[in-house]
C-alpha cells in the first residue's frame, strides 16, 4: 500500500538570514580613463586593489560610454540610453523636450532607487553631474537652485548619503558645487591639506565603515 507523501510546507522567511544573503555592490566610474588603463583590463601600471574588486567581482565587458561624462553617468545610474534618461547631450536645458532637459527624468527610476526597495543602504561619494547646470563660478545660483525640481540631489534620487560635487570639473583643492547631502559646503580648508579626490576616498571608506555593523 502506497502512502501519500506529506507536501512541503513553505519555511518562514528570516529577514536577517536574507539580508546576509545580498552581496555587497560597489560602482566606480571614473572619467576620461582608457579601457585598458586598470591592470585588471590589461595595463602596465599595476592597480592591485582595484585588480582584487575586479577577481572577486564583475567586470563590465560591454559598458559603453557616451562620449562625455554626464550623459554615460545618466546611462549608468538609469541603465537607459541617455536622451531615455533625460541628459541626450550635457546638463543645460537645451528647450527641445524632455530627452534634452539636463536631469533625470523623474519617471525613470535609479539604480540607487532600485536598491534602496530592496533593502540596501545606497551610498555615493564623487561627482553627480546628472542634475541640471551649476555654473562653477555662481554660488548663489547652486545655492537657489540645488534641489528644486530641475536640480535633483542624489539624496532626491535614492542615495541615503552622499559626498561629492553636483556639477562637473573644477578645482581639487576648493571644488565648486561641492555638497553633502542637502548642504552646501562653499568653503574647503585652507591649510593645504584638503584635496578632493583624497577627501572623496575618505568619505567614501567613512560610510561603509559606519554601516558595516549593520
């Protein structure tokens, strides 16, 4: 006689069991760098760090940039093309509609959003350039405009914190536009020490280092 075999019965979900089980992402983007420039992709100069993320990783192998650095960041944080995103060509409103207005489009969500519902702790340090023009030498204007409605911060966009400059180039050692999170900061030490992409990495190892307990 043939005994019916008991079906299983579904196991309660354990929220700290599955938050383990989500691995830890980390994105660089770095501008104006050649594809072969990390040893990782080929390279003479040795970047052994870098090399240890990318073995223990992955490696983007069809990442295609957009010629200049605000719209491939619009691609990268959207996983769009760029006019898709909102940046089709840089971060002025060229008044031709919503592919060429300078900022992502609010109906388009982010990487950061994407991962903040599903449970992450979103982070970003370095350079946003993916919400609207900041004129370098215009203080008042970043002042009036960061945050509106044409002026997105990473912290609108999904990012729980966030270090770094809103608009693109500029000095190293008295960056403009540089903000965290909501506030301004409109005036780096003078004594010699402060340098941005130093102060970037500082950052960033801060806030992985203050969530890592959790």
């Amino acid at each position: 006689k043939m005994q019916k075999m008991k079906e299983p019965q579904p196991q309660p979900r354990d929220p700290r069991q599955e938050q383990q089980s989500k691995p830890n992402v980390i994105i660089i983007m770095a501008d104006d760098m050649g594809f072969s420039d990390l040893g990782c992709f080929g390279s003479e100069i040795e970047t052994p760090h870098l090399d240890s993320l990318a073995e223990n990783g992955i490696r983007f192998s069809q990442m295609y940039n957009c010629a200049r650095c605000c719209p491939s960041r619009a691609s990268l944080m959207t996983g769009l093309y760029p006019h898709q995103a909102g940046v089709g060509h840089m971060v002025h409103d060229s008044g031709v509609g919503p592919s060429y207005q300078g900022f992502l489009r609010t109906n388009v969500p982010t990487i950061s959003e994407l991962f903040k519902e599903n449970g992450y702790k979103t982070l970003m340090a370095g350079k946003w350039h993916c919400g609207g023009d900041y004129p370098p030498d215009k203080p008042d204007v970043w002042q009036a405009t960061a945050g509106d409605e044409k002026h997105p911060l990473p912290v609108q966009r999904g990012f729980d914190e966030m270090y770094g400059t809103l608009g693109g180039g500029g000095s190293y050692y008295d960056p403009p536009t540089l903000i965290h999170n909501e506030t301004l900061i409109l005036d780096t030490p003078r004594d010699g020490d402060y340098y941005y992409t130093e102060e970037i990495n500082n950052q960033a190892c801060r806030m992985i280092q203050e969530i890592a307990p959790e």
